[in-house]
C-alpha cells in the first residue's frame, strides 16, 4: 500500500510538473497543464502504475507531444494506422511539432474505439508490440492524445527516448 500511495504521489508530481514550452522532451518546467485532457491524464497515470509493477522509472509527461499525439488521434479517424493521411510516416507529426524527428527513438501506440482510458490500456498491454513500448527502457517520454468522434474515442500514445540517436 505504502508503495502505491508513494508511486500516487509522483505521478501526481510528475503531472503536475508537465508543461514544456520547449522542443526538447526532457526540459519540463512547473505550470497548469489544462491542454491535457482528462482521458490523456488517467491514461498517463495508468501507463505509470504499469512501469511501476514492471520496476521501471515513471514517465515525463511532455505536452508538446501531447499536441502531436491529439493531432495523430484525430488522423486515424481517417487512416487506422501508423502512416499519416497523407502518406508519410507517423514520426513526421514530430517535426510539426517542434521535435527533430530523426533525432530521437521514438514509437507510437494506437487504439480505436475504446470508450475509457482503462479500455485503451487494457488494449494495449494485451497486446506484445503495444506493452513493449509501455515498458521500453530506453523511452522517457510520453504525450498521449485522446480524440472522440461519432460516440467512439481514438487513443493515441507517442514515445521519445531523451538521447540523441
């Protein structure tokens, strides 16, 4: 018990130290985080508990790469996939958003028509390529990005590694 309170409590931290008005994911300074919806928040939070159980570090929540993530969750709407509506791969999102896509490991996870962030994770740690990125080591930051249309919600999950490639 005591550990999940302490594993609570710095995520709470950690979500309530999110904004980044930087291009780098790593530089999180403290601020309100109200461009982060709800959904996104638990969905941070679960993700969290998982690396948690699996003895790995919490994530950076990055809002930037929220930004991009709600941009991609609104694009598999149109194209359940990872390559973009316009035929470019899902990692060019990055570049639009200020991160040098060629510079960073990177990885997404997608997931449609889950109606809570529970059902979106379940999806995904049920699913080997999806909890591989969950759990990667070498990531360090997240932005996760939740868009609803036509009673359904599509999920999104980017991944950035801190170093350089």
């Amino acid at each position: 018990m005591k550990k999940y309170v302490f594993i609570m409590l710095i995520t709470a931290f950690l979500f309530s130290s999110c904004k980044n008005d930087t291009t780098k994911p790593y530089n999180t300074t403290s601020g309100n985080n109200n461009s982060v919806s709800s959904d996104a928040q638990t969905v941070f939070e679960l993700v969290n508990q998982e690396r948690a159980k699996a003895g790995l570090e919490a994530y950076k929540l990055d809002t930037k790469l929220c930004e991009a993530a709600d941009k991609r969750a609104q694009e598999i709407v149109e194209k359940y996939d990872h390559i973009r509506p316009d035929r470019t791969d899902f990692d060019t999102v990055l570049d639009e958003y200020g991160f040098n896509s060629k510079a960073y490991i990177k990885g997404e996870n997608i997931v449609a028509m889950r109606e809570s962030a529970s059902s979106a994770m379940n999806a995904w740690m049920n699913s080997q390529g999806h909890k591989d990125n969950i759990l990667a080591d070498y990531y360090t930051t997240i932005g996760i990005g939740v868009y609803e249309y036509n009673g359904s919600k599509y999920w999104v999950q980017l991944f950035l590694s801190d170093s350089f490639i």
